[in-house]
C-alpha cells in the first residue's frame, strides 16, 4: 500500500508560503492546513478559533479545525498532537487526499514525517531583496541586519533539513509569482500530481488556513497571484545589495532555480527566447 502524502512548505516567515498553501489546496487532491505546529505551540488558540479560515468561517466553525481542541487536549507533546492531526485528517477524508503543512521551520518531527508518510518538502525562498525591504518596513531594523538574518536562517534551515536526510525541491516566490504557470506546472511534477488550471486562482483553495497572512481572507488577493515590487524603487536596498556578492549568488541559486541555469529545459521560455523571435519575425515579416 502505498504511503500517505504530505506536502511540507519550508523557508522563511513573509515567503509566501500561505499563498502557496492555498494554491496548493486548489489542486482537487489536495488540502492545505496552514501552519500545524505554531498552531500546536501556542497555549492559548482563542485567536485561532476566533479568526476567519480560508474556507470563509470563524475557526471555531470549521469544518476542519471545529473539533481538533478536544482532539489534541490531553496529549503530551507536540509531536503526539501532531499526528493526532495527520490521523484525524487522513481518517476524515478517507486517505483520499494530499495534506500541506506550511509550518516553515526545519522542525524535528519532519523526520518522523519522513519515515512514516510519502514527504514532499517545497522550500520556498523569497528574493532577499524584497523579503528585506517588507522586514525593514515592518519592524524599521536596518537592512543590513535582514539581508544577514536572511542568509543566515535560510543556511540553517538548509543544514537542518540535510542534516535530517530530507530531500526538497527549491521555488522562488519569485518565480512563483511572476511565471505562476510554469513554476506550478514544476512544483505538480515534484509531487507527482498532475497540472490543474484552477491552481492559478488562489481564491478557489479548499485549504483550512486559521492563521497565518491575512491574504486567506482578502478576497482581492485570494483572486490571483500577484506580486509587490516596491522594494525595486528602495535605494536603500538596492545600494546595500550590491555589497554582497555571496548573497547575490545563493539568491540566485534558491530563488531562481526554475528559470536559470542548469535546471532550466529550453522550451520552458520558449516565449521569451531568440529562437521565438526569429520564428515570429520570419512568419509576419
């Protein structure tokens, strides 16, 4: 028999991952939870149970999330509450369907997860740049301080999950955002299902996110995939960026893998190439 598949989303925080999760979750076979073990860490889920999930109900009248609070209320750790989960929803849809956990960190129990289910880890990485200029508006720490803190925790995360025998499979949100198509297409062949069209439209996500960005229940944002390109016009970073030859190349490496360099088949931008354009231009000239 074959095992149970559960998609993990790792990388960093303000990546994009709930976004994902929920184009994730517009895939037929497959249903988004957001992210598990923050939600399992926290001793208090009053605000969990009283904010809006992505299927347009309260927490506390999900479908879903309505009875995991006595589900998990006497275990142990959490660990145990985790797979007190990953039962509760292979048992509810009948193992009919693919679980995403878009917990982020390189947590512990991924091993677990690896042994015992058909693990498929999607690392996200989000441009330092951008990711830089949304921390530095937020939290107004200088941008040095973020370009470092992206290096470093994306290093880490690499060394964790290597250091756990986990295998991932790299997107940019980048790439994800600006080529939705073809970045989906490759994540589908990943997780051996097959390309469905309503994946480009976020809104039609049957994910059960209770926590997580706000864009679970913008019904502007939850329409389609776009992308904020305002740190483009910062010379703040654009001029510190220059000064980092080392993150400009792991940059390049993580979040560009699907449209340059040796990952790259041809045909993908075929739209985009030389050899379009001399077709095009022998056809209409």
């Amino acid at each position: 028999m074959d095992k149970q598949k559960i998609i993990y989303i790792a990388g960093l925080g303000h990546s994009g991952s709930t976004i994902l999760d929920m184009i994730l979750g517009s895939h037929s076979k497959i249903i988004g939870l957001g992210e598990i073990m923050p939600f399992l860490r926290r001793t208090d889920h009053s605000s969990d149970y009283n904010s809006t999930c992505s299927c347009g109900k309260k927490g506390k009248n999900c479908d879903f999330w309505a009875p995991v609070e006595n589900l998990i209320k006497n275990t142990n750790t959490y660990n145990e509450a985790y797979f007190k989960i990953t039962n509760y929803f292979f048992g509810k849809y009948k193992n009919d369907k693919i679980l995403v956990d878009s917990s982020k960190n390189s947590y512990q129990y991924l091993k677990k997860i690896n042994e015992l289910y058909d693990l498929k880890v999607i690392y996200l990485t989000r441009d330092y740049r951008s990711w830089t200029y949304s921390r530095h508006l937020s939290k107004k720490s200088p941008v040095v301080y973020w370009y470092l803190r992206w290096f470093l925790e994306n290093k880490k995360i690499e060394y964790q999950l290597k250091k756990m025998n986990i295998q991932w499979f790299n997107v940019g949100y980048e790439e994800l955002a600006l080529y939705p198509e073809h970045s989906i297409k490759k994540i589908c062949n990943y997780i051996e299902v097959n390309f469905e069209a309503e994946m480009l439209n976020p809104g039609n996500t049957k994910s059960h996110i209770i926590n997580g960005n706000v864009v679970r229940a913008d019904s502007e944002k939850r329409s389609k995939i776009m992308y904020d390109a305002r740190w483009m016009t910062s010379a703040k970073t654009t001029f510190w960026s220059s000064f980092f030859y080392l993150f400009n190349k792991f940059n390049k490496k993580r979040v560009y893998f699907n449209v340059l360099g040796k990952n790259l088949n041809p045909s993908d931008f075929f739209m985009f190439s030389t050899k379009r354009r001399k077709e095009i231009n022998k056809k209409v000239n």
